[in-house]
C-alpha cells in the first residue's frame, strides 16, 4: 500500500514537471530536441549577456575619463581662482602704495595752477624766457606758510587767488623793492582772509572789493586792515550789514574824493541802517554830496532851500572840499531847525524829489548818523577782524582745516619733487601719440582696414559669448 501510495506522488510530480515544461515551450516526449533547444537559447542568453557587459565597460570608462576631466577642470578653476586672487591682491597693494603719491601729485598740481595766476600778476616770479625765479618759489613758499595761519576751505590754493586778486588790483607798488612788494601782497590776502570770515563772504570776491575800495579812496595797501576793521566793526555795532556797506562804497566812488573811507562807511551804513537798499543808499549819498559840492551852479530852487535854510551856496560848496561830512552834518542841523512841516520840502528843493524824502529821514535821524561816525573815528574799530579771526581759530572745525592745510602744502611739497620726472614721461608719452598719430594719417587705408578687422573680430567674440551664455 505504501508502494502504491508513493507511486501516486511521483506521478502526481512527474504531472507538475511536464505541464511546467510545455508552459515553457518543451516537450517532455522530445528530450533531445528540448535539450538542444535550451542550449542555443542558454548560448543566445550568454551573447547578449557579454555584449552588455561590455557596453557597461565602455560607459564605466567614458564615466571614468569625465571623472578625470572635472577634476582636472576644478584644479584649473582653483589655480585661476588662486592667480586671480594673487593678482587682486598685487593690485590692491599697488593702488595702496600709489594712493599716497597720487595725492602728492594731485595737491602739487593745484598749487601750481594756482601759482600760475600770481606769476601772471606779479612781476619778477618768471623770468624773460618763462621760467622761474627764485622769487616764485620764494612767494610759494611764504603764502604756503601764511595759509597755514589762516582757516580756508583750500588752504594754499585760496590764499594764492587772494594774492593773485591783490596783485591785479595793484594794491603793491611795482616801483617798490620786492620785500615791500611781497609783504604788501601778502598783507593784502590776510586781510582778505579775515574779512571774509568777519563778513561770511567769498574770499576771492572780497579781495576784489576791497582792492577796489582802497584805489577809489586812496588807501595806502598797509592801512587796509584798518578799512575791514572799520566796515566789520559797523557791522558788529549796526543794522546794515558788511556786504552792503561795502557795495555802497563802490557806489559812491564818484565822490570818494570828498569822503575819506571811515565817513564814506558810516553814512552809507546810516542809509542802511534807516532801512534803504544798497543802491538807493549810494545815490542818495552820492547825490547829497555831489549837489552840495557845486551849490552855486544849481537851479533856482535849489538856492531858495538855501535862503530857506540861511546857508551861503557860496561858502557850503568852498566847505565842501575841506569837510565834505562836517558841512553835510551842518545843513541837516539847519533842516532840523526849521518846523517839522517844512523839512521835506527844504530836503526836495536841495536835493530833489527823487532823494528828497531819503535825505529828510537821514536828518530826521542824526544821532544815528553821528553815532556811527564815532564808530569808525574811534580807536575802538581797530583789531575787530583779528579778534573775530582768533575767535573762529578757537573751534574745532578751523583746527581740522588748518590741519587739512598743513598735510596739503607737505604733500605739495612731496609731489613738486616728482615734477620733473612726471614732465619726462609725459613728454615721451606725448612724442609716441605724436607718431602714432602721424603714422595713421600717413596710412589712411591700412588703418581702416585694422579697424575693419578690429571691429569684425569684436562682434564675432560678442556673438559667440552670448551664444555661450
């Protein structure tokens, strides 16, 4: 029974075995064939099977030399980087060690363009062949000095335009030694300097006003000083302003010979004072001045304001010439005698309708005249501007400015040592232009042929990095 049973299985496994071989294509009756069969397919199998073991081995070495390649490619990179760096860093260091001497080079350049200016206006700081003297270093060195003195927002630069200024104005006599003419200049330019402080005016402006100030009123260039003193102390201690006073100077110099500078001040700084613009300051003392200075020549009805006020056109015109301010004064004494009604009309008759009533309110206002007529005669004016100068050193902003100037005029200094070198060079570099210039216009057609080619060769690197980006 055992052997029955076990023969079941084995035909029951021997069933399984050939159903799974005809599903796979054998048959179990055709050993032969099924045997040959699975060899070729094993053989077939085994071909495809080393055919794509050996595309593996290709794409391994493919993969193997792009390896190769991207490290190769990123040690450039790192090299590129490496030498890029280096070259930065070479850079920086140069512009670094190059910065100071540019500076130096910079601030000698401007000094020098300065100095231009005064070796124009000066005579004697360039000899007959332009070159100069040794009075032009002479100079550059006193007014490198005196700006280190005085606070300016250039230093040396803005002291030489005031010489400069100075010198145009002739405010040093040529016929004078060339110390005097030198300590005049220089003098000039400090006082320069100081009153555009007192009056917070441009230097180089106020240099010109004063130059102009001190011919129409012939000052003498060492009593300069006195006449910023009297202008800054008038306007410290009165309702005009500096500019303005200084503008109604300028106005009045068609009588300058009659006022000295002090009373000149003081009655346009009254005008001003009483509320009048600059010009109409000025033409109202220039017409006073100017009517009462030929008073036996006037109209009829000037000379009834004369018999109204009892004056003598006579004798005002010959008192004119001797104290033009004093008989000024005293014809306002006589207006201010007469009945309050009556005082308008005597200042028309004497001085027409259009300075009449600028006339009456000067008269009606005499005190404030003589008050600053006292301002200007005292000695109390003198040392204003100095004073006001050392106030405004005492502050930290002046100090970094004259700090600012010392560092300046040293690298000035430095930089004039390079001049000659740096001319040198800037002459070689000018004959090359010079050829290369004549060279181009002696070979028109092969330059523009160059160019051509230049400029094809650039639009084609163009063209190909962007079609690389």
């Amino acid at each position: 029974q055992r052997l029955e049973e076990r023969q079941k299985k084995l035909q029951q496994q021997t069933a399984l075995v050939r159903a799974e071989l005809y599903r796979a294509g054998i048959s179990a009756k055709d050993d032969a064939g099924a045997t040959a069969r699975l060899a070729r397919e094993t053989s077939r199998y085994n071909q495809e099977l080393s055919k794509q073991e050996a595309r593996l081995k290709r794409l391994g070495e493919a993969q193997r030399r792009m390896n190769v390649a991207r490290a190769s490619y990123a040690r450039s990179l790192e090299v590129r980087d490496r030498i890029a760096g280096a070259g930065a860093t070479t850079t920086a260091a140069g512009l670094a060690m190059g910065t100071p001497v540019m500076a130096a080079v910079k601030s000698y350049t401007s000094m020098e363009d300065a100095m231009k200016g005064v070796a124009k206006q000066v005579n004697g700081l360039r000899d007959d062949n332009g070159n100069r003297t040794a009075r032009f270093y002479e100079m550059q060195d006193a007014i490198k000095a005196a700006s280190e003195q005085l606070p300016m927002e250039n230093g040396a630069v803005d002291f030489a335009a005031l010489v400069e200024g100075g010198a145009r104005m002739n405010v040093a006599n040529p016929d004078d030694s060339w110390e005097d003419q030198k300590r005049d200049l220089l003098a000039f330019a400090s006082t320069a300097a100081k009153a555009a402080t007192a009056f917070e005016l441009p230097a180089d402006e106020l240099s010109e006003s004063l130059g102009k100030i001190a011919q129409l009123y012939k000052i003498p260039t060492r009593n300069i000083e006195q006449l910023g003193d009297a202008l800054n102390y008038l306007d410290d201690n009165a309702m005009s302003k500096g500019a303005d006073i200084i503008d109604v100077m300028q106005r009045l110099g068609g009588v300058a010979d009659r006022l000295d500078y002090r009373k000149a001040a003081a009655l346009g700084s009254t005008f001003l004072t009483l509320g009048a613009a600059p010009e109409v300051a000025a033409s109202a003392a220039n017409a006073m001045v100017r009517e009462l200075s030929i008073a036996t020549m006037q109209s009829k009805s000037f000379f009834e304001g004369m018999n109204l006020l009892k004056l003598n056109p006579e004798v005002i015109e010959k008192q004119m010439t001797k104290d033009a301010m004093g008989t000024i004064q005293r014809v306002l004494e006589k207006v201010n005698a007469l009945p309050q009604d009556k005082r308008l009309s005597a200042m028309t008759m004497l001085f027409g309708k259009e300075f009449g009533d600028d006339a009456a309110k000067l008269a009606n206002n005499l005190p404030e005249l003589q008050r600053q007529l006292k301002l200007t005669a005292g000695n109390d004016a003198l040392g204003s501007m100095q004073k006001e100068s050392d106030i405004n050193k005492d502050s930290l902003s002046a100090q970094w400015l004259l700090v600012k100037t010392g560092a300046q005029n040293t690298f000035s200094s430095l930089g004039e040592t390079l001049r000659q070198p740096l001319m040198d060079i800037l002459y070689m570099v000018k004959s090359v232009t010079g050829a290369s210039r004549r060279w181009v216009e002696a070979n028109p057609e092969l330059t523009g042929t160059l160019m051509k080619v230049a400029a094809v060769v650039a639009a084609v690197t163009v063209g190909l990095g962007t079609l690389a980006v």
